[in-house]
C-alpha cells in the first residue's frame, strides 16, 4: 500500500513540475530575446507621370496597378514608402489619416510610418497645389482565431 501512494504521489509532482516547467520557458523566461516581433505591413508605391497625369503604382508588397487599392491591418505598423519617379514634384497626402509625404522632387523618395487604431476607408491624393484624387487605402481589422465564436469557432 505504501509503494502505491508513494508511485501516486511521484507521478502528480513529476506532472506538476513538468507543468511549472513548461509554463515557464513557455512566457520566455528562457530565451534571450522575444519572440513576439512587432508586426507590420511594408509597401512601396512610385509616383509617375505618364502622358501629362499622374499615377501611383505599386513595386513592393502591393500589384502593380495604376492607383493600387491599399490595405493594411490596424494595431499594426504600416511602412509606406513612396517614390518620386515623375517628372514633376509630388506629395501624397492621405485624408482622414492626416498623414503626408515632404514634397519629394524627381528622383527622392520618404518612407511613411502609419499606426492606424480604427478601421476606414481613406482617400490618398497628390497633394501639390491642389487635391488630386488617386485611390483608396482601406484599415481592416484582423480578428484572432481565438476571438471566433459560433460556426467559424467550429471550423478551426
């Protein structure tokens, strides 16, 4: 009987200390960096002047249409970098967001760093001496899988 209680009591502490164990290098107590990076989105845009009117098209992290729709995530860090390859000066401006490059010159380049916190749909323009209107950048929220409730619960 004594052997029994004994194999017993050595099993629930060898269980609970694996637990402690695994709890432990689990929060990153052991490791010598994070390993939680900061997320973030990077795209690059490249203004032109094709046949007296401007465009912006996408060459990294977006396709390259003419005035490409741009997406990005909220709570995330949103890297912009915008290329003047025009012949003229041009400055992106994006409403609602009040985020704007320098004026860029042919040939300069800025790199915008967004921290959108609330879904939208945003209006970007080559703001110079006047609003012109290119396309949209829309904030979405990504919802985590844990966050699911219902059917889509169900289906992870």
């Amino acid at each position: 009987m004594k052997d029994r209680t004994l194999i017993i009591v050595a099993i629930v502490v060898g269980v609970l200390a694996l637990s402690g164990i695994i709890g432990f290098i689990g929060q990153g107590n052991i490791r010598h960096v994070s390993i939680f990076w900061q997320e973030r989105v990077e795209q690059t845009v490249v203004f032109e002047d094709i046949d007296g009117t401007v465009q912006l098209r996408g060459i990294s992290g977006i396709a390259g249409d003419p005035n490409p729709h741009l997406i990005t995530r909220t709570s995330f860090a949103y890297l912009l970098t915008v290329i003047n390859n025009g012949d003229t000066n041009h400055r992106l401006y994006i409403e609602g967001l009040n985020v704007q490059t320098d004026l860029l010159e042919p040939g300069e380049q800025e790199t915008l760093v967004i921290y959108p916190d609330k879904e939208g749909i945003y209006k970007y323009f080559d703001k110079r001496q006047w609003l012109k209107p290119l396309g949209i950048l829309e904030v979405i929220t990504v919802v985590p899988s844990d966050e699911f409730s219902g059917i889509w619960r169900d289906l992870i």
